[in-house]
C-alpha cells in the first residue's frame, strides 16, 4: 500500500532523513521505534506532505505522492492522528469529528460518526463537551477518531502513548489493534517499544535518521540489540 523509497529530507543544513526505505502493507501494523530525534515523525511529516523530500520517492497504492499537498495526499485515502494530539480545544467533541470528515460525503457521516463512536464510547458520552475540558486519555481518542471519520485506507499515528497513563496506554493499543482487525492499515510512530512491537506486523527501528533494523514485530522484540536499547534490558 505504502513504500517510502530512499528519502533523504534537510532542515536547512541538518541532514535529518539519510535514505530511509520501508514498506507498508495493506492490512498489517507497522511500526517505527527509535529515540527522540531519530526521524521518526519527520518520516511521517515527509508521508503527508509538510516535509518535501529532496531526492528518492514515496507511493502510496502505486501513484507517486511526494511531490503533492498535504490535503491531495489526503483525498488519496490517509489520515494522522498527530503527536501531541492537536484536539481543537474550544470546539466540542463532535465538532472535532465533523472536520475530520470534510471531504467525505455528507450521506457518509452518520454511518462514520457511529462507528467512530463503537470504537470509543466514551466520545458519544461527552460529544457536546469542549474538546479542551477531557482528559489526555481522552483526547487521544479523540484525535484517532477524528482522524478515522475520512475513513482513511491508510492511518498514521504519531506517538499514540504520549503523556498517558499506564492502563490508558493498555486501552490506546487495544484500539489500535481492533481498528487494525476491521480492517485499517497502519503505520504506529512510538517511542513505548514494548508496546508497539507487541501490536505490529512488522517494525522498523531508527537511529539518527537510518533504518539500523527491521524485522517482524516479534522478531524484533526477541532482538538482543533491541532489547537493550529499547527495552532496558
């Protein structure tokens, strides 16, 4: 579904992606696990068009995106839940929802609305309620599901586990591999190895801007170099 070909992507003089390549197959998780820094989101800003990549390629379902804009690579069929969650605070919940579903047709929304709602109950419970006033739990969720309500093909996560709790991390993931069972693909930017490697297909491991692994999701929490690193084993 994706393929992400030899990018190399600056910051003015900082050389922050040095030929990445990965591969994202429909219906799997995947993920990308490495340290603060290690390119990870700027991997994903390089997928939806914030970041132009100055050589190699990215596809997506074979048509080349890398050099279109961020709400054409949209229309194509992905959505991200972005870091740090980016709720519109002053808007309520279900406002939240309806501009993740701007370009779908407007016959579309309710069966979108109530399967976003399936998935997180806890939405339809305060969807009048200011986006700004929920938990960081919460909001998460609603930043998945704002991101689900354009019924993307492919959906980007970045850094899901941020800043929650520990059995709201538990209840994040367990979404993620529902939403993944109904069919979603998925590529998850984490920094909580143990658990994304324990939800994904497969994993890519970063390092200062290079892919220094890969391999299945249980392979490489086996891997003695991952443990060690990311595993604090």
């Amino acid at each position: 579904m994706l393929q992400v070909d030899d990018i190399h992507v600056y910051y003015g003089g900082i050389h922050a992606l040095k030929g990445i390549s990965l591969k994202v197959k429909e219906r799997q998780i995947v993920t990308l696990i490495g340290a603060n820094g290690a390119g990870k989101t700027t991997t994903l800003r390089s997928i939806v068009g914030l970041v132009t990549p100055k050589s190699g390629k990215i596809t997506f379902n074979g048509k080349e995106i890398h050099r279109l804009k961020t709400h054409e690579i949209m229309r194509l069929g992905i959505g991200i839940s972005p870091e740090g969650r980016r709720v519109f605070p002053n808007l309520t919940v279900l406002e939240n929802l309806e501009l993740g579903a701007y370009h779908r047709p407007p016959q579309e929304f309710k069966k979108d609305l109530e399967w976003v709602y399936s998935l997180f109950p806890r939405l339809a419970e305060r969807q009048k309620q200011l986006a700004g006033t929920l938990s960081g739990g919460e909001q998460q969720m609603l930043a998945l599901g704002r991101a689900l309500m354009s019924r993307p093909q492919l959906v980007l996560l970045d850094e899901p586990s941020l800043g929650l709790a520990p059995l709201v991390v538990e209840e994040v993931f367990e979404t993620i591999k529902a939403i993944n069972e109904q069919g979603s693909t998925i590529l998850l930017v984490e920094q909580n190895a143990m658990a994304a490697l324990h939800v994904a297909h497969y994993g890519y491991v970063l390092e200062t801007g290079r892919i220094v692994l890969h391999g299945t999701g249980e392979g490489l929490l086996k891997d003695e170099r991952v443990r060690k690193a990311y595993l604090g084993e």
